[in-house]
C-alpha cells in the first residue's frame, strides 16, 4: 500500500526532537559520503498578471533509512507592489484554495512508492531543526540568552529546535514589529517551555547581550546589525538578507546547509540553460520592476564555506573561543524529505495512521 | 479527481500519430522558447552485488496545453557479464516483479495534480515519434525503402511512427541477429501496412540501397557503417553508439533532440556536483571492469549541433539535395511527458478511462 497523510496526522506522528536526531545522522551521512542530493530546479512559466506558474523539484537519497524521496511544489507565485516593497505570495491555486507542496517517498530496496504526502508540516520542521543542528555544532555549549527576530510559525519552530539542542537556554527575547504578534509568542513559549520569555522592544534590545540570535522572518533586508552582537553570539538565519553588513566577515566560522545556494532556474524563453542569478522580479511591469529587490553582494562567498555535512562529521577548523560564528541556512535539500519522509512513514505504518492507495496502482509490468 | 491509468488504458487511449503531431507542436513551442525543461538527473546510490539503485528524474512544462510533468524512475540496475559484454539489466524489484516509472501530470492554471501514471508506454512511443519527427524535417520527402535495424518493441514502434511521416515508403527491410525475430516483425509490418516487409540476411544487406536507415537496437557497437549508405540516406538512431565511425562527421546536418546530452549523476560518495562523464561499470570487480564499455571519442560535438526544437522552427540552414543527414535521439527531455501526458489526461477524462483519487489528499492548507 502506498501511504497518504495529512500534515495534520504529520505534526502529531514526529517531534521536533526526532526531526533534528534524524537530520543529525543524515547530514553525518552526507558528509562521510553515503548520502546524496540532487539539488533543487525551478522551472519558471510565461509571466501573465504579475504572476508565473513555477514548478520546483528536489530529490535527495538517504540509503541508511533505504529511502528515495522527491519533492515538489506546483505553485503560482504572484509579485505583489505595497508599501514595502515587493511582496511574492504563493498563491492557493488548488480546488479549495489549497497550496500543492508534495512529497514522494521510495523503497531503494523495492523501488517502491512508499508514500505521497503534502510537505508543509515537514517544511517547516525541517528548516527549523537545520538551523539548529548548525547551533549544535558551532554556538557555545553554556548558553543562556536568545534573541529570536521573528514571531511566526516559522520563529516557533526556531524555539523549540533551539532548546532541543541548547536546554541551557534560560531566556528568550522575542521581537517582531508588531507588538501584539511578539506578545502572543513570548506568552507561548514562556507556557511551553516555563522559562522567561520577553517581548522585545526592539530587534537592538533582543539581540544586545545575547549568546544566540536567530532570524526568522520574511525581511529581505537586514533584521540584525554587527554592532549589536557580543563577541561570541552565534548568528542563524533563514537567509542571508537578514544579516547586516560585516556579519559574514567579521564571524570566525561561517556554515552553510549547501554551497549549491541557489536554485537552477529554466525560464520559458530564455533557453535550455539553467540560470543561477535570476532576478524574481523579471517580467515586471516597469514601475514594479524600478522597485525590485536586488540580492546584495557578498562579502563572503558562501559556495566555499563549511556545510552541513562537514559539520556534522567535524570535518573544519575549530574557531577561536569566544568568537564570532554564522550558520546561513540556504536552500534545501531533496535529502531532508528523503530522511524525514522515511522517519513519517515508519511511524504512520508502525501505529495504523493514514490513507492507502493500492501500490500496484503505480507499478508497471512493461519494461520503462 | 487525480486520475490512475494502466500502460493497457494509454495504449489505447492515443495512437502513434496523434503523439507525433502532439510532440510537434510541443517541439515548435521548445523552439520558440514557449516551454521549457529541467533536464534529467540521476542519482546513484551504493554500489552493492554488482548492481546500484538509481533515482532518475526529469521535468517539464508545456504552457499551450497547461501542463507541467515530471517522470521519475525508481530502478535497481545490475551490470551483468555476458560472451557480448556488459549488460546493463533494469531489475524488476517491485512488489510481483514490476518496474517503477511514474509520470505526475500538473495543472499550470490551477496547480492540481491531474494524474499519476505509468511511463512505459509513452517512454516507448515518443522515443519512436521522435526519430520520426526528426525525419520529418530532414529526410527527403519522397522515400521509399527504408532499412530498419532491430526487431524489438522500439523497432516496431519506430517502423509505425516513420510510415506515418513518410507514407511513401514502399519497402521495409528489418535486420537483427535472429532469423526468427526479424522474420517475426517483417510479417506483423507487411500485415499491418500492407507493404512490402524483408527479413534481411545481414545488416549490410538491408541498409545498401536504403533511403532511410533507422537503428533502434540494444548494442552499444555500431550496427550501421559508413560505406554502405546511400548519399542522400538519413539516418536515424536512438543512441549515438549505433553509429560506425565517419558517418556523423560525413553528414551535411546532424540534428540531436537535446543537446544536454548526458543526464546528470549524482552519486553517493561522489561529493555534491554532478558528474557527467559517469562510467556506469565504475565500481564493478577488477574483472568486469577490464572489459567495460567507454563511449568513443566523438567525431562530431553533440552538443553543438541543432536541436529538435530548431529543427521544427526550422532554424537551420538546409542541407544541400540529396546529402546525407542523422538524427541522434539523445537523452529524454521531461517536456515529452508534459506534452503526451496531457494528451493521454484529456483523452482519458473525455471517455471516462481509469482510476480516481481525490485530489484532496494532495491537497494542503498550510503554506509550504
């Protein structure tokens, strides 16, 4: 049978503990050499009303869970003008006004689908419990105080991989610009974790003093500036553009999840080449275009840092006591919806949870 | 409704004619820039008993029908020694011996997976309409013998889809090494067409003479040399390996269907960029490895010449009357599964074909 969830039986099948446990050994793998990724593409449709059709794919291998995975997303994007600048939404173009994100589970020993199950929950566990395994690896081992930039759902799954792997942890200081949202999760986490949790006054009052500080907002411009930070605070992010400048140059030790930092673009029109440095305003109408967000140049090159995978196998030179480190989360990996959609469908199966497709419904008897 | 279909069901669904004329649209549209590809990665995983698991992917997007696809394959490959070489065998690990090859059909308005489908037998028929279609637009217009090298499926898909861009073909000579194969297809052909079929003593004997010569065989020597083609023959082939030395460097236009010609590997303990020039008995025993297949230097750049999309917009310059031209039906592309996939949906949804499953269980409400 191949296995059918919803992200709603996903959040109740896995812990945020279990995710990072398994991305652990995963990455370890892939640092030894005995995982693999192939990274991700985007093909981009014709740009009609501000908006293109973009299909995206990434597959990843993870033969200690004997698991092959794809993952895809099949979304209209659409490039709104506000006051702030342009926003990109993906649009909820499905029946229903539903995303399409999925995941594609499969057996290296039988070839098999194992499962197709929706990516969102995994998505944002994923990045969460990335951004904490660079903390693991690379922050101070006694630590006390986070600032968390950022009070979404994706800010509360920082907290919560965060203190998986930093339980030393005895304060946070949450700031996001509307008052009522940082509110709202300071008290949450505060009930959670029973720990003191602030509501910041501003991102300066988080991050001074702090030994962690975490970006997790939507901000493509920076969120944290170096003048604020102490001397030996790890730096994490969800993307570059939230660091201020210096950041990078200044951190004695900068990671990154994969040098292979951006994704391989395939424009309709624009030739059977990938590009790598596409602007995702292209095809704007003119005053949109004048607006647009430019990706600002690096002060250091991110595809020759340290990734994941040496991290995790330790395979980089120690930084100095007491200095300065930077963990960026670029893009994904096929390889996490490989290790943590086999984690998912051990689970599902183990305890009866889910829908079921014949598999015989996917296999063929024909030579492909 | 997100649709299942059987290769039986797609079989009868759509003829040979109607995916030439589908993927000749398809190819305009690639030419003028209106679709687009991701081309295909395979990552290998560890190679165990001679054999490696294999995740192959590719990706499509044909705007004119609305249609974004993806086929993938799930394959075990075992590299056997046989008295003629290596031979590279696709396991049938699925559950009651089957293969796993899967085609997920996308719509571009609405996002939705419209169905989910098995690739062998369009994998097998727009290999053969586009060696047809490549005729098309550079064999001579009237022919009328045609030599036709194989005698196996493709062959006979290949000899359906020719006749069908060149009903003046009056003549079939099929050669393969087994007198009861080759004399098997030339019966089943002259019973279909009504034409004259011959069941060739030798290879040199049913190309001589021949006005259109088509390989569609498993050897990876050539079957087809130089000396015995007519000047103005147009040769075709589904792998460059068919081909005897001189005759790529000897034709006046040599077309490819891609240029990305070689798929891009990922293999587990390779490091994270894609190797091109993968030698797939690499990790065999010493003893097989001594006797394994290189691929021979190239006369002629593939990846230089012109593609289907050009040749069907016809951006190229002519080739001079009566000159020789070959077609080398390169690697897939994913835009091939958009196009006849979409096909295959439209049909089955108008007649009512096939297995449903709800959509919404590929559905999600949360953002990915």
């Amino acid at each position: 049978m191949t296995l059918v969830l919803s992200n709603e039986e996903i959040g109740h099948l896995i812990s945020m503990g279990e995710v990072i446990d398994r991305l652990d050994v995963t990455y370890h793998d892939l640092g030894n050499g005995e995982a693999q990724n192939r990274p991700r593409s985007d093909i981009y449709g014709p740009f009609r009303d501000n908006a293109r059709y973009i299909f995206k794919t990434m597959d990843g291998m993870a033969p200690r869970f004997e698991a092959a995975a794809i993952r895809l997303n099949s979304d209209t994007i659409r490039w709104n003008v506000t006051p702030a600048g342009i926003r990109k939404d993906k649009q909820p173009t499905g029946p229903g006004g539903k995303w399409i994100g999925l995941i594609l589970l499969f057996s290296m020993r039988t070839g098999e689908p194992l499962a197709i199950i929706p990516d969102g929950m995994i998505q944002s566990m994923r990045v969460a419990a990335t951004n904490a395994l660079g903390a693991k690896y690379m922050a101070p081992e006694y630590i006390s105080t986070y600032a968390l930039l950022g009070a979404g759902q994706q800010a509360a799954a920082q907290a919560r991989a965060m203190l998986h792997v930093r339980p030393s942890i005895k304060e946070i200081r949450v700031f996001s610009p509307t008052p009522a949202t940082r509110e709202k999760l300071a008290a949450e986490l505060a009930a959670e974790f029973g720990i003191k949790v602030i509501a910041a006054e501003s991102a300066e009052k988080a991050v001074r003093g702090a030994d962690l500080v975490g970006c997790a907002t939507n901000s493509i411009t920076p969120v944290v500036q170096l003048e604020w930070l102490e001397p030996h605070a790890h730096v994490t992010c969800v993307k570059e553009l939230e660091l201020g400048p210096g950041i990078l140059g200044r951190s004695s030790l900068v990671a990154v999840h994969t040098r292979l930092d951006r994704p391989a673009n395939y424009i309709v029109g624009e030739g059977e080449n990938p590009i790598y440095d596409h602007d995702p305003a292209q095809g704007l109408p003119e005053e949109v275009a004048r607006t647009r967000i430019t990706r600002p140049e690096n002060e250091v090159d991110l595809t020759r840092q340290i990734d994941i995978g040496e991290l995790a196998v330790g395979r980089f030179q120690k930084p100095p006591h007491s200095s300065m480190t930077t963990f960026v989360n670029t893009i994904g990996m096929g390889l996490q919806f490989a290790a943590i959609g086999s984690l998912v469908w051990e689970k599902a199966t183990a305890q009866g949870i889910g829908r079921d497709i014949p598999t015989d419904w996917f296999l063929e008897d024909m030579h492909p």
